[in-house]
C-alpha cells in the first residue's frame, strides 16, 4: 500500500502533536510550518482526524490539537484510516477483475506484500517511531 500525500501528512502531524508535552495542545500554525504544508489543508485534515477520535482540538488563543489516543495505543492504521479509501485493491497489472479466483501473474506476491504493508501499519504505534534511534528524521 502506498500512502497518499494526505495520510503522509497526518502522520507527521500526529507525530509533531505527541512529541509535544502530553497537556499542551500544538497549534496548526505550527504543525504546518514545521512540515511546509499548506495551513488550511492540514486544519482540514486535522479536523477529520478529531472526528475520527485520534485528535482532541482545543480552542482558543493557546489551542491547537492533542492526542486522544494514547501514542503507545495508536497505530499508523488507525491515524491513516480516516484519509485513505479502502476499496477493492486494484490490480497491480491494471486488469479490471484480479483476484484469489482469476488472478493476475503478479498477484500472489502482490497480494502478501499487501498484506506485510497492513500488517506494518497495524502493529506499528506512534509511540514506535517517537522512540527510534532515527526520530529526528521524522518530522523535517
């Protein structure tokens, strides 16, 4: 699964919002200057997030947005989720019906990288990639 700019987005911005102190709430002013994404865009984005239960907004002149979910229960799946359609998997090969019935030549090994990809996104947390020797470059 390739990540579309959007969920690439939150889950940098959710990682700006849990590096921060757990009580203070980190503005999209912020976020969006950090990452040199469009204000507006991310807000949007940011607001589906506190929809969906992952992000807590806080209003006023010190707001912005917390975690809802604690970093150590979040994983990537979850923060993507609300951003990233999950229809049928398309073929890789572009055929219009490809599946375990009428599979293409690249399916079987399409389908287990799909699926290590699901796997990754489901067991990794946000909490993971804060603790990396490597979390600098997360967020730049």
């Amino acid at each position: 699964m390739w990540l579309n700019g959007t969920a690439q987005m939150a889950l940098h911005a959710v990682l700006c919002i849990a590096e921060s102190a757990p009580a203070r709430p980190v503005s999209v002013t912020t976020i969006a200057a950090r990452l040199g994404c469009p204000r507006n865009y991310l807000s949007k984005t940011l607001y589906q997030l506190a929809q969906a239960g992952i992000l807590r907004p806080v209003r006023g002149p010190a707001g912005g947005f917390l975690l809802e979910v604690r970093a150590e229960a979040l994983s990537l799946a979850q923060v993507i989720a609300p951003l990233v359609h999950r229809a049928q998997p398309r073929c890789l090969l572009g055929r219009p019906s490809c599946h375990d019935k009428t599979p293409c030549p690249a399916h079987a090994k399409w389908s287990a990288l799909r699926g290590a990809c699901d796997d990754f996104l489901q067991q990794t947390t946000i909490a993971d990639l804060l603790a990396s020797p490597d979390r600098l470059a997360l967020v730049s």
